[in-house]
C-alpha cells in the first residue's frame, strides 16, 4: 500500500504563503474540498493568514466561497477577526455571504 502524502503538509504550505506548492499540489490532485482536522478549506486558512494569493488560488480550483468550519466559522469570518478587512471585502465581492455577526 501506498502512503498518502498528509493533507496538513499543504495546509502548512498555504498558512506560509507558498503559492506554487500549493497550486502543484492542486495540479497532482489535492481535492480542493479537502478540509484539516478543525474543518478548515484552502480559502479558510488563506483568510486565517491574511493570504490573498493562496485565496485566489482556493477560488480558481473551485473552493466553496461559502464554506463553513466546525466551529461555523467562514473565510469572511477569518478575515474579519483577523484584520484583513480587504481580504474580506474581496470575497464579498466575490459572492461570499458578510456574515460579520457570527465571526465572534
């Protein structure tokens, strides 16, 4: 049997900013559904960093713009708590919900 290379090896990537792994990643296959042990997406943790490039990249391979943690937290949500009100504002922009009174 194979070892299936850890998802949270690309999520590290992404929480640094490493645009081309993470889109090489996406390339051989990393489901872009794919969600860390906290239910977290690509475009979460993105917007946990303050990353508008890794979330650019989530949305271009079809991330749920929409998606929710386990906790029922967004990227938006993310954004907001964290000071990236521009990351924020850019994904309403997109179609993302502004949710900002569930984001405490």
């Amino acid at each position: 049997m194979q070892k299936k290379e850890p998802d949270f090896n690309v999520f590290s990537l992404a929480r640094h900013g490493r645009v081309g792994d993470v889109e090489d990643a996406l390339l051989r296959g990393f489901p872009i559904d794919t969600t860390d042990e906290f239910g977290n997406n690509l475009l979460i943790v993105a917007c946990q960093n303050g990353n508008k490039k890794i979330a650019k990249l989530a949305l271009k391979y079809g991330c749920n713009i929409n998606s929710v943690n386990n906790t029922g937290k967004t990227a938006v949500n993310f954004a907001k708590r964290f000071g990236h009100t521009d990351l924020a504002d850019y994904l309403i922009d997109k179609g993302a919900g502004d949710d900002a009174g569930s984001s405490e």
